[in-house]
C-alpha cells in the first residue's frame, strides 16, 4: 500500500496478537526512553493503552498504516524530553499524522513542544493531541500549531464535531463484546484517537487546513 496514509501512535507501543488490531496494517516501531535515548525495536505493548488507542485509530479508517512509538514503559508516565524525541523521530520517520493521546498541564515544558510542533507543522505533518485535562490547557494539544481535541461524550464515535473554532470527539473507545460501556477504558484518549481515525478516513489533508479550521488557542 505505498500510498496509504502514516499515522505514528505516540504512546505505550501496540500489541500485534489482540483481536482489535489488524498486525498487517503495522509498520516497524520503536521505543524512546524517558531521557530521550533510543531503546530499540522493542514497542510491545504492557500497559494496553497505546493498543487500545490503536485500535480505535485502525477500525475508523480501512487502509492507514501504524506506527508504533513506545514513550510509555512500566507506567502512563514519561518526560517531556521523550515526548519532544518521539515527535521528532516520527518526522523524520515522514508520516502524515502523529497521535499523541496525552499531554502535560505542565506550562514549562511549552516551549519545547512548541518548537518541535513547528518541525512537524514544517514538514506537513499534523499532531493531534489531548487540548486539556479537567478545563486545564494540556501542551502540545493547546498550541495553535497543533490540532487539539476535546471531549464530547455525545458525540456518536465515528463522527467529530467542529464547534466555537475547537475539535470534539467521543471519548469511548471500539467497544468489547460483552464488556459494558462503562467499564472499558473511557476518556480524552480516545476523543484523539477517534479524531485521528477520522481524519485518516476522510483522506490526505493539508494539516494547516485542519489546524486554521479548528485552531487552539495556547
């Protein structure tokens, strides 16, 4: 499928043997540590949150292809430092969308996400990202080069809202058979990676375009 649309998953890797995800549609992956170095080819999943996310991404669109960046190891928690490395290394890796269900609230680390949301912008890449977490601004999803998403839980899952200049989605996941609504996982994540699905679905897209129609506001 060489021109099928690349969409780097920033997030805790992706396990290739669940039932949701279609292995087939994966590109090779990687792992970044907390201090930014390199830790190889070794992006499976042990948390389960980056291939929920994934698999929320796969069952919007038909043909993308996924790349697996594992930031998160042992825990959901790394540094803005690999966060910032993983954005770069799906640049240089050209892919067409970077997902990045989480964030910080932590306004110091703004700067930082702010240049590397300019190399991506630069490259013609879109970051979609989580815009805040309980009304707080969440860096990079609240800078304007980045298209930040909120949550709206009535928002039917495969569609997206455009409202008051911002991005909304539904913050549930691709349901499980027999698991009741409430007790799969739920949340912002997904409002981005229901997002990102969308967007992959409807096609390649000038990400300025998507940045200008729902623009955050840092």
């Amino acid at each position: 499928m060489p021109d099928a649309l690349r969409i780097a998953v920033i997030d805790s890797g992706v396990h290739p043997d669940h039932p949701h995800i279609d292995a087939a549609r994966l590109l090779p992956g990687f792992a970044i540590a907390k201090d930014g170095a390199d830790m190889g080819e070794d992006c499976l999943d042990r948390l389960g949150h980056g291939t929920a996310v994934t698999a929320a991404i796969q069952h919007r669109t038909a043909d993308a292809l996924c790349l697996p960046i594992r930031v998160f190891q042992d825990a959901l928690s790394t540094t803005a430092r690999a966060l910032v490395t993983a954005i770069d290394r799906a640049v240089a890796a050209r892919v067409d969308i970077i997902n990045l269900s989480l964030g910080t609230v932590n306004p110091g680390h703004a700067d930082a996400f702010s240049a590397a949301a300019d190399r991506a912008l630069g490259a013609g890449i879109l970051i979609v990202a989580a815009r805040d977490k309980d009304g707080m601004p969440c860096y990079p999803g609240s800078l304007h080069q980045v298209l930040g998403v909120g949550l709206d839980w009535d928002c039917p899952p495969g569609e997206y809202r455009l409202r008051d200049g911002l991005a909304f989605a539904s913050g549930h996941p691709r349901p499980i058979p027999g698991v009741p609504q409430r007790r799969n996982l739920f949340g912002v994540s997904f409002a981005v990676a229901n997002m990102t699905g969308s967007i992959a679905r409807a096609g390649r897209v000038d990400p300025a375009d998507w940045v200008q129609l729902a623009g955050t506001s840092g």
